[in-house]
C-alpha cells in the first residue's frame, strides 16, 4: 500500500469515528432536550405521551386540591392556564412554599393519554416580581399581557375559564 492511500485510509477512518461521535452525542442531547409548552401550545399539538416537556402559566384560580396519596406522601390536583388555555395537572410531593393559586408556575413531567400532566416536579416564582419567560411569553402571545403597559397583570383578571360571575347591577 502506497503512502497517499494509508493516508487516505486513515482520513477516513477518523472522518467516520468524528462522525459516529457526533452522532452519538447529538441523539444523547435530544434524550434530554426539555422543551417548554402553555396550555395553548398544547390544545393545538399535543406532544406524545412518552415525551417529557415543560408546561409553564398561572395556576388557575381555585383549581387547587390538596390530598394525600397512597404511599402516605401529599398530592396536589390544580390547573395550569394561560388565560386561552387550561391543563389539569397532578403532583405528588412537597409544593414550593411560594406555591399559590393565580402564581407563576412551571412543571417538568409527561402529559398522560387521558390529557392530565402528571408533573415530577414544580417551581413557583421566586419573589413577587419575577415570572419564567417561558410563561411571560405565552401570556404576550396569548394577548394578555402587553410589557409596554406595565407589569402583568394577576391572573384573577384575566382568566377567562371562569364564568362570568353575576355581578350586582346598579339600583338592583
């Protein structure tokens, strides 16, 4: 063998080892891509049932039940809403303390073939200011919130998954 072609050889051979490597390493990362997604993305697309996501919004107000579950550890039902948009969401384990309804949330787990998110884990906003983008972001595109005009608004006066609640008229 001439010395161009074990030259040529050895090219290659590291030409396909950089490539399985890549390979390999780019379908590991897609294993753990997390992606996030509000309630509206997902009454449009319902992601697979096998696929861990993201889902972020407010906590619907009202929507929270606190039980116990089988094991002995607490559970918690509520619904996560990005105003357009709900999704029934179960958790089993400790809240965050700074866990509430009409609060910024986001919740890591699989959407079931039944339509409940059942979450593994979830974060509350950290202080009375901040809200995930992720969940920014959904609110702006759901048209409920307009940066320019000040901070968003709570949840309470948005939410339109509540009826309307008759209010007292005028000299009624």
């Amino acid at each position: 063998m001439t010395r161009k072609r074990r030259r040529l050889w050895l090219l290659l051979l590291c030409g396909l080892g950089l490539g399985s490597a890549t390979a390999l390493t780019l379908t590991a990362f897609q294993d753990n891509l997390v992606f996030f997604r509000s309630p509206s993305d997902i009454a449009q697309a319902a992601p697979t049932p096998d696929r861990a996501f993201r889902l972020g919004g407010l906590v619907e107000a009202g929507s929270v039940a606190r039980e116990t579950a089988a094991d002995g550890r607490p559970a918690a039902r509520f619904r996560v809403t990005d105003g357009a948009h709900a999704v029934s969401v179960t958790y089993t384990g400790v809240l965050p303390d700074l866990f509430r309804e009409g609060q910024g949330v986001v919740t890591l787990g699989k959407l079931g073939p039944d339509g409940v998110f059942r979450a593994s884990e979830v974060l509350a906003r950290h202080d009375e200011t901040y809200m995930p983008p992720e969940v920014a972001d959904a609110l702006k595109r759901s048209g409920h919130w307009n940066p320019a005009e000040g901070a968003a608004p709570p949840a309470a006066s948005w939410n339109t998954l509540e009826p309307e609640r008759s209010r007292p008229r005028n000299g009624s």
